[in-house]
C-alpha cells in the first residue's frame, strides 16, 4: 500500500483590477492625456452657486489643451434639447462635443472616437472637470478607472447644486483606486515639466488669471 501525495498545483499570481489600477504610473505627459468636460450646460447656471469657478476652471484648460497639444478634448452634454449647449463662455471648437443621455461620458462611443485621437489605443490619463460632482462626473470617473485609466479630477472644476452631495462625491472620488485629486494648476505645471515649456508664457498668464472662488465646500477631502 502507497500512500498517496496529493501535490497542490501553484495558480500563477494574478493581480486584482484595484492592484492593477493603484500600480498603474499615473505621472501627467501630454501624449497620453485627454481632457474631459463634462455636461457645463446654460440650463444649470441659475442653479448652481459654484457656475462661475467650474466655468473659470473649464475655460483655463481649453485653452491650455492647445498649448499644450493635448490629442483630445472631449466635451459633454446632458440631453441639450432641454438643458441647453454648453455655455457660451466655452470655446469648444476643435473638441469632440458628444450629446448624451446616460449621466457617463465614457460610453462604447466616445471611447470609439477617443481611441481615435490615441492611434487605437485608451489614453493613459485624463483630466476630468464639470458637474455634477455627485452625478455625470463621479461615474465618468469610476467607468474610466475600470479601463485602467488615471483620472485626474480638477477639484476647482467640479460642482454639485447641493454642498453635501459636492461632498459625499469628493470622498467617493479620493477613496476610488485610480482617480487623485488634483487642480487646474497642478495639472498644467505637471503637463509642463519645467519652464523650458515651449508654451510656458502663454500657460503662466493663463494662471495668472484670478478665477472665481469655488463656493463648494472642499471639507473631508483626507479623511479627517
């Protein structure tokens, strides 16, 4: 009589989607970057206090994609035949505008036309403003993360009508594997890698320029 040894294969390790989103570089390089405005539409500005900063915010990356030859900006609207075009302070010429009905931006169409602008291939970072914080924007967000994407949400670009909801979104967003908190600032600094910056001038005034106070409450953001 042999006694029998029952030998446990080794499974070849795997790493989990949140492993593979929190190793992934996240480090901003124009190449690989998108920016993504989401739903800054005329029919929300009476509602929101915080209209003028996301427009201010908005408006400071649009014209910065270009200086900085960002491969693509693309452009949100909520079901426009009752919440209007975005607003008439946003240049969106040049920009993919994609008229929606689902609260994400990021659908099997807009990622189409975005791999097209990245040679067949996701970017590897996008840069994420508009509103609602709690809504379009916070899925927007977590659809990117799943496909492996660093989602870098401009804090002084997003807005909820209601502070708690700007609040619960905010938390949602920083605890999200994938997604930082980040500024309009921080992102073009970063983008622009040092003052040698063929457009570092033009970007410096586009800084320079006082934007309206965010008026959402920016509480909680470390957990404290």
């Amino acid at each position: 009589y042999q006694r029998r040894v029952r030998v446990k294969k080794k499974r070849p390790k795997t790493m989990s989607i949140a492993s593979r989103l929190t190793t992934r570089a996240s480090r901003l390089t124009p190449p690989t970057t998108a920016l993504f405005v989401v739903d800054i539409q005329e029919r929300f500005r009476a509602a929101m206090p915080a209209m003028p900063a996301v427009i201010g915010a908005a408006d400071r990356m649009l014209k910065a994609a270009p200086l900085l030859e960002l491969p693509c900006v693309l452009v949100g609207e909520q079901y426009p035949r009752g919440l209007g075009h975005t607003v008439a302070e946003l240049d969106t010429s040049g920009c993919i505008v994609h008229e929606k009905t689902t609260f994400s931006l990021w659908t099997d169409e807009t990622a189409a036309k975005v791999r097209e602008r990245f040679g067949g291939n996701l970017p590897a970072a996008v840069l994420l403003c508009g509103i609602e914080a709690h809504v379009c924007v916070l899925q927007t967000a977590l659809d990117l993360a799943e496909q492996g994407v660093a989602v870098h949400v401009l804090v002084d670009g997003i807005a909820s009508v209601h502070p708690l909801d700007h609040a619960v979104a905010l938390e949602r967003l920083r605890s999200t594997p994938g997604v930082s908190l980040s500024s309009t600032q921080t992102a073009l600094f970063e983008l622009m890698g040092a003052k040698e910056h063929a457009s570092f001038k033009a970007i410096s005034q586009l800084v320079r320029e006082t934007l309206p106070a965010p008026r959402m409450p920016f509480w909680n953001i470390g957990g404290e």
